[in-house]
C-alpha cells in the first residue's frame, strides 16, 4: 500500500473525464458520483483514492466493460506534459520507459514500471501501488493502453505488443481488447503487463533529440524536487489550526470551508493520508502546549484557554495523555534540564 501522501497529477485525471465525456456524462455528474467535490478540479493533484473512485463512477455509470480501455487509448503526444516531451525526444523506448520510470511520480504515484529483459523479448510490467482502495481493473487497463497508444504514436513504425496480460479477470468481449493491442491478451495471471520484442524497444525514435530530452529532463527534475518539497495536506491543515487555536477549536466545517472543499471531501482528503480531523487537532495541541509549558511563564490556565479547552482540568488531563505528566512536572523537568 503506498504512504499517506501518495497523489496522482490532473493530467491523468483529465483522461478519465474526457473518456467519460464521450460516453454522455458530464463532469459534474461523474464527480457527483463519485462523493468528490467540483473544487477539485482546480487542484494540482489528488489524493489517490479520490481518483480510484473516479475510475469506479465512471465504470458504474457508463455500463461499458471496455471504459479502461478507451481511456487508455486516448492518450496522445501531450497528454503527460514533459514526461510526454521526454518521451518523445529519447533515443528509443527503451531509454524513453527509463526516463519515465524516473519520472513517473509527475505523472502519478499509483503504480511503477518494470522492464525484464530476455533475448528476444522483454516484459514491461505495470506494478499498481493503490492506496486504502483497492483499484478498478479499469484503471490498470487503462495504463497498458496508454502504453500501448503513446507508443504508437512517437513511433515511425506500427507498435504491436507480442501478448498482454492482467492479473484480474476478462472485463469484455475480446474484442475490445483485439481492438486496442492488436495481439493476444491472458486473463487472471500472475502480473499485469506487455511482452514486446526487442527489435521494438530498441529501434530509433524519428523525434530523438539529445539536446531537447537534456532540457526536458532538466525541467522534469526541477518538477520533482518542487513536488517533493511541497507541504503535504495535513501539514496545511496543522499550520491553519495553529493560527487559530485561541478562539476555540474550529469545527471541521470550518476548517473544509477554509480550503475551499465540503466537508465530505476534506475529510476524505485527511483520511486517504491515514487520519481524522480530530487526529490533527490533537497533534497541533500537544506541540504547542509542550512548547507553551516548557519555554513560557504562563499559566496552565491562560496555556489551557489559548489551546481551546474549556477549563483547565480538561487541558491537565489531555497534557498527562499526551506527555505522562501533569503541566507542572513537565515545566519542573524542562527547566532543570
């Protein structure tokens, strides 16, 4: 199971919404569906569960077996932003798959790739990493048709896999999938994945660019370094609380409204990372009374009535749960050190 702050970036999103649009649906239905909130579609990222249940709402509303699928297959040129650039300008797909393993965390963190190599052909296997849900099928059809689709269309010559195989069961008519990989395709097998000649991954790319896939790569990793030191959304919530602990706790509704999300969807926000609200505003009281009681001279009821607690016996027994000791030990202990 991937780590609380696991996400996945709009641009993949955007391909579920649009695959969805062409069956009928409007976003605001699909969404509607899926319990996420039509705010989140000005976010950069979102939570990976939330796009889990994208993929389910799209599937149960659209009725099509083959919605992964098609998703998958409307993928093109720059549907990935520079990871679709760094692909296109690599020397061949084998070095293009390398990069995008190194990047793929632009694109989302819900999965990796595996390349094994053989003599004649190599696997290139898709490992899923879902979050508290488990993923739809479609989800994991839809990334082996993308592939399959980009592939296509950054290369001069016609891309068809060797054979495909799923981990899970057949979705579809086999003809759906003849339709998109053009080669036979297994059910129910030990891992999902492209089995592709050689001769493929290694043939030169027609828009291979050395100096173009330096400078996309260069912006790709700049990319990755922002993602990586971008506060986390708990760490967003815990530095609001922190500013406005003195007037009381503030409700969840507060705290959603201040993010511009429902409430239903900021709490799924926190719990797709593992916590509650409650969780949060606990942890933000413990390290500010810690800090309060150790470094200051206030008193514990003054400390008490900053954090929020209604009356200082209250504040006394959340501190000894926190620390194992009363305010005043605490204070005497910090002190004498």
């Amino acid at each position: 199971m991937l780590t609380a702050q696991a996400s996945v970036s709009m641009s993949w999103i955007n391909t579920v919404l649009a695959a969805a649009e062409r069956h009928g649906l409007t976003r605001t239905q699909l969404l509607a569906h899926a319990g996420l909130g039509a705010q989140q579609l000005t976010d950069e990222r979102w939570p990976i569960d939330d796009i889990t249940r994208l993929w389910r709402a799209a599937a149960e509303l659209t009725q099509d077996p083959g919605f992964g699928l098609k998703a998958g297959s409307l993928v093109g040129p720059a549907s990935f932003n520079v990871v679709s650039f760094i692909f296109q300008s690599s020397p061949t797909l084998r070095e293009a798959i390398a990069l995008v393993q190194k990047f793929q965390r632009l694109i989302s963190d819900g999965g990796r790739f595996q390349i094994i190599g053989g003599d004649d052909k190599s696997w290139l296997i898709y490992h899923p990493q879902q979050g508290e849900l488990a993923f739809s099928p479609h989800q994991i059809e839809a990334v082996l048709a993308a592939v399959v689709s980009f592939s296509r269309w950054v290369s001069d010559h016609r891309f068809v896999p060797a054979r495909v195989q799923f981990s899970h069961s057949q979705l579809g008519p086999l003809a759906g999938y003849q339709t998109v990989f053009q080669t036979g395709v297994d059910f129910n097998q030990a891992f999902s994945g492209l089995h592709l000649d050689n001769t493929l991954l290694d043939r030169p790319l027609p828009q291979a660019d050395t100096q173009l896939a330096a400078m996309h790569r260069e912006y790709a990793a700049a990319r990755l370094a922002a993602l990586s030191d971008t506060p986390d959304f708990p760490a967003q919530v815990r530095h609001w609380l922190g500013a406005n602990l003195a007037t009381g706790v503030p409700e969840r509704s507060a705290a959603a409204e201040q993010f511009a999300l429902s409430d239903r969807v900021f709490a799924r926000r926190l719990q797709s990372q593992g916590l509650s609200y409650s969780d949060v505003v606990d942890a933000v009281r413990k390290e500010a009374a810690c800090t309060a009681v150790a470094d200051t001279d206030d008193t514990f009821v003054d400390i008490a009535q900053r954090l929020g607690f209604s009356e200082a016996s209250a504040f006394n027994r959340a501190f000894k749960r926190w620390t194992g000791h009363s305010p005043g030990e605490w204070r005497a202990a910090q002190q004498s050190r």
